[in-house]
C-alpha cells in the first residue's frame, strides 16, 4: 500500500495533502514528494493528513527527515490532522513540528499570523489523486 499527494499553492500558502497509508513502502514516494515541494514554493508547508488511513514508524521518520529537509531549505513543516492510532513522536534533533487538528484551523492561524495572502493558485498531483467528477466520486466512496 502507498500514498498519493497533492501539493498546491494558493495565496502563498504550500499545502501538499497525502492520503493512503504512510508505511514503509511509502516513505520513498513521500520523501520525493518532500523533495518536489523543497523545489517550489517558499515558507512554510502544511502537511494535510486529513485523508491518511495511518501511519507506521518508518512513515512517522519520514515525517521528521521531512522536516529537517524544510528546515535545511529555510522552511517549516506544520501538520494537519494527525492519524488517531498514534502521535508523531519526533526524534531528539528534529526541529519543532506545530500540529493543528484541521485544515481550516491552520489556515486560520496562518491568517492571524500573516494576514491574507494575495490571489493565486498552482496544484501538482500524483497520478491517482482524485480530480473534477472522480473526486466527487471518492468522496462520496469514503
């Protein structure tokens, strides 16, 4: 089982969305999905784990290599969303990771902190990520 991810960039804000199962056959797509936002974009990254089923400890390290990569690229990860069979439990050299419970939430905090971003929206997806007719589909799947 892997994960699919959406990174999108809507009024300066970088949110990359992963869904699936976050375990150790994952943990490759999602660093190169780290590196794909390391590549675009600047501050701060919003991890939407609204749709991950779960996550294993390879995939909860992957979350913390995630964020010393950002933090390298003079960058944050912030996570949205944690899986409720377990907290991200980073590792003693990992750079602070803020947890909001919901998307919406961080949004807001972001807002408070930032004020309302200019207008623009750029997305990038993988493959199997839901779009137009078939997300309306998955949704009502799930």
């Amino acid at each position: 089982m892997t994960i699919e991810w959406r990174y999108t960039v809507e009024r300066e804000r970088c949110i990359l969305s992963v869904s699936g199962y976050l375990g150790p056959d994952a943990a490759r797509r999602f660093a190169g999905a780290i590196g794909w936002v390391v590549g675009r974009g600047s501050g701060p990254v919003i991890v939407d784990l609204t749709e991950l089923r779960g996550w294993s400890t390879e995939g909860q390290l992957a979350i913390t290599e995630a964020a010393r990569r950002l933090t390298e690229a003079g960058r944050h990860l912030e996570l949205v969303a944690i899986p409720a069979d377990g907290s991200l439990v980073p590792c003693g050299d990992c750079p602070t990771v803020p947890v909001h419970a919901d998307l919406a939430g961080a949004l807001a905090a972001h807002r408070t902190l930032h004020g309302e971003p200019p207008e623009g929206r750029h997305e990038w997806r993988t493959t199997g990520w839901p779009t137009g007719d078939d997300a309306s589909e998955w949704t009502r799947r799930r």
